[in-house]
C-alpha cells in the first residue's frame, strides 16, 4: 500500500516563490523602494557614488530584519527578548525558614509562659 511521509514539525515549512520566502520577498520590495528614492533624491547634490552608499547603508537594517533567522527566531523577536529580559531582570532572592531558630523561639515562649503560670 502507497503512503506519504508527513515532516513531524510543519512548522518549519516556509512557503517559498522564487527560492526567496515571503518575509525575504517582503523586506527586498522596501528596501528596494527605499534605495530607489533615497539614491534618486541624493545623487544630484552629493554625487552618485556617495548617494549609493548612504542609501546601502540605510537599507541594509530592513534587509538584515528579512533574512536573519536563528533557531526559527526572527531578529525583531529577539531584540523584544533581550528588552524584556533587561526590563525585567530583578536580583532573584533565595530565602528559606530556618526552623532550628524557630523552634528555639518557640521554646523559649514557651519556658516564659510556663514561668508565668
């Protein structure tokens, strides 16, 4: 009998179009917008060698968002993480009773209410 195999984790299938996926797809059409008007606004006063630079280098963070991935984690997701961990990372306090002084207090109360009586 024909069966198929099915991948245990679906999750990690990505839609693809063009061996790009849609997130990549996404950040390629900003950035691309982006360095189209920057370069085009920039290279009649600083010079067309200039003007791609800046607009490269001001691209590149949108570029960087799209591709990056680590363990199934997108850079936006980690940067919320590392906020949220410094946000709220308090000095975690470890405390215990100690039981071998409250039975002595307890003791002690004791003896003074038996003396009182």
């Amino acid at each position: 009998m024909a069966y198929v195999t099915v991948p245990k984790d679906i999750v990690k299938i990505k839609e693809k179009y063009f061996n790009f996926t849609t997130r990549q797809i996404i950040s390629i059409s900003i950035s691309a917008f982006f360095i189209f008007v920057i370069f085009s606004n920039l290279k009649d006063i600083i010079g067309t060698e200039v003007a791609m630079y800046i607009s490269f280098i001001i691209i590149f963070p949108i570029l960087f968002l799209g591709y990056y991935e680590d363990d199934g984690v997108y850079l936006e997701d980690k940067i919320k993480n590392i906020i949220y961990f410094y946000k709220n990372n308090k000095p975690k306090v470890y405390k215990t009773e100690n039981f071998y002084t409250k039975g002595l207090l307890t003791r002690k109360l004791e003896k003074a209410i038996k003396i009182k009586n």
